[in-house]
C-alpha cells in the first residue's frame, strides 16, 4: 500500500469523526433551549443560571487542563494563553449571554433557529477576513437553509409580537458572537490541542462570568440585589443536566471537530440542531407547530443534504 492511499484513508478517518462529533455536539447543544426554558419555569433568571452552570462545570475543566498541562510539560508563553481565554470569551461568556437573555423572550425553536445563522456568519466572516473560497454549492445549501429559517421566523414573529424582536436580536448577536469564536479558535486549537483550548476558553468564560453576576448583584459597592428565585431539589437537577449533557461535553466534541475538519464545515453541520430542537419543543414544552414550521424543516434538511463534503475520487487499479 503506497503512502499517498495510507495519508487519504487517514484523512478519510478523520473527516469522519470529525462530522461524527459535530452531529453529536449539534444533537447535544439542541437540547439547551429545551433544559433552559425548564429552569426559567422555576423562576431563575439567565445570569444566575449562567453562574450556575459555569461555576459547576469549572472543576471539571480546570482539573482536565491541569492533567493536560502536566502530561505534556508546557511552557507557553502568557501572551498565548491570554489570547487563547479571550477567544473563548466570545464563544462560551458573551454568546451564552446574548442567548440567555434572548431566550427569555423568544420561544425554544425560534432560538434554535436564529442561531442557525452562526454558519453562514463562519463562511462570511471566513471569506472577508480570511479569503476562503465559498463553493456555489454553499451557497446554495445555505439559501436552502436560510430560507426555511426565515419561514419559521416569521411565523413565531406574527404568534408572539414584539418582545420577539428583542429576543431575536439578542441571540443573532449571540450566534455572531459564537462565529467569531469558531472562526478564530482553530489556531489555538492547533497550538494547544482540542481538549486544552476547550479548558481554557470555559474557565475564563466561567471567571467573566463571576465578575459579571458580582458587578450585576452590586457585590462591588455594597448594595447587594436580592435574588427572586429559590433552590430546589428540581432546578437543581435541571442545572446539572445543563452543565453538563448540553455545556461539558458537547464542548468538548465541537472541539475537537473543528480539529479535524475546520470552523466551516463544524459548523455547517450543526445544521441538525434546529430539527430536533423543534421536535422537542413541541414535544415537551407545547411550543406551537404550524404549516410554516413543516416548511421550514423541509427547506432545513434539503440544505443540510447538500452541506455534505464531496467524497475524494478514487483511485481505479488498473
């Protein structure tokens, strides 16, 4: 076997579970908004349940990235892990912000949906920064996409008025926000390795978000803001199934995914996401579903069909 087919079936392995862990990211990740509009059901508002989830996933982190930092006996310089935490303040502290806040005025699949935008923002923000080559067939899987988008869209628009307007806004700069996070983080993914970067961008998104709850809670000027909502057994159990089946591990995969086959195509493939997130809002909040919204998912999955990368010609033996 020649060297030129082992290096094609490696790269072949690799796109594979490359998309394997973007689709299962994308699965996990479509099942926030549901576990969220739970929590809010108990009262909760979205900066204490960011404090919350964050403050108990960031033990698991530090102590991954401690193993990690010890097993490969790194000595980075601070300018580098300094600009590593601040790209992970747009993916993991100021995109779950916007999106928070934006959920609690916008329904769970129309949240799902406006954050499908993130992709095409990838692709953008891609060719304009970078100059990377957009296919014709991108474009056009990501009309079909943004179109059953819109349809759904508009439809949660005219059931919900205008508080949707606000809520919208907040999570499209929530998915701008995350763009720039998976634009910007392949390099420091190939600098300090999935599973490191994905550590040191959630503990300092974890650690911006401490500052930010003592600054919103006035720990800093002693007029401390009571908050309105109470523990219990069940939120809690809430918070933990968000912290880490939609926040730990998924984090993780996407991840390495971008490892493995770039910010683009992780990101088209999150595709999956808004499917299943409409099903269970359906399913389990009783959220609406209309004509438009079948029509929209048609439109989705027609696009996500032709998202799929071109598989390599091979080599006919002679």
């Amino acid at each position: 076997m020649s060297t030129s087919t082992i290096d094609s079936s490696m790269n072949d392995i690799a796109n594979k579970q490359g998309f394997a862990f973007a689709i299962g990211a994308a699965l996990l990740f479509s099942c926030k908004p549901i576990i969220i509009k739970w929590a809010y059901s108990y009262g909760i508002d979205a900066l204490s349940l960011m404090l919350l989830r964050m403050a108990l996933a960031l033990p698991v982190y530090l102590v991954i990235g401690a193993i990690i930092i010890k097993k490969q006996k790194l000595r980075l310089p601070a300018r580098q892990w300094l600009a590593a935490a601040f790209v992970g303040l747009f993916g993991y502290y100021l995109a779950t912000f916007l999106d928070l806040k934006g959920l609690e005025l916008a329904n769970a699949q129309l949240e799902r949906i406006i954050l499908y935008a993130y992709p095409t923002l990838v692709v953008i923000l891609g060719a304009v920064i970078f100059k990377h080559k957009v296919s014709r067939q991108q474009l056009g899987a990501l009309a079909l996409c943004y179109s059953g988008i819109i349809c759904i869209f508009l439809q949660d628009l005219s059931l919900q008025g205008e508080q949707v307007i606000h809520g919208s806004l907040l999570i499209l700069l929530s998915a701008l926000s995350y763009a720039v996070y998976m634009l910007f983080s392949k390099k420091h993914i190939d600098q300090l390795g999935s599973l490191l970067f994905t550590c040191v961008s959630m503990s300092s998104a974890t650690f911006a978000t401490i500052i930010h709850s003592a600054i919103q809670l006035g720990l800093f000027n002693n007029e401390v803001t009571a908050a309105n909502w109470e523990f219990s057994s069940e939120l809690m159990a809430i918070v933990l199934l968000l912290t880490f089946a939609a926040t730990v591990i998924p984090s993780f995969m996407i991840s390495e995914a971008v490892k493995r086959i770039g910010a683009a195509n992780a990101a088209l493939t999150g595709t999956v996401g808004p499917i299943m997130t409409s099903i269970m809002a359906v399913a389990l909040l009783g959220e609406v579903f209309t004509l438009y919204h079948g029509l929209g998912m048609v439109l989705v999955i027609l696009g996500v069909s032709r998202l799929k990368p071109k598989q390599p010609k091979k080599l006919k033996n002679k």
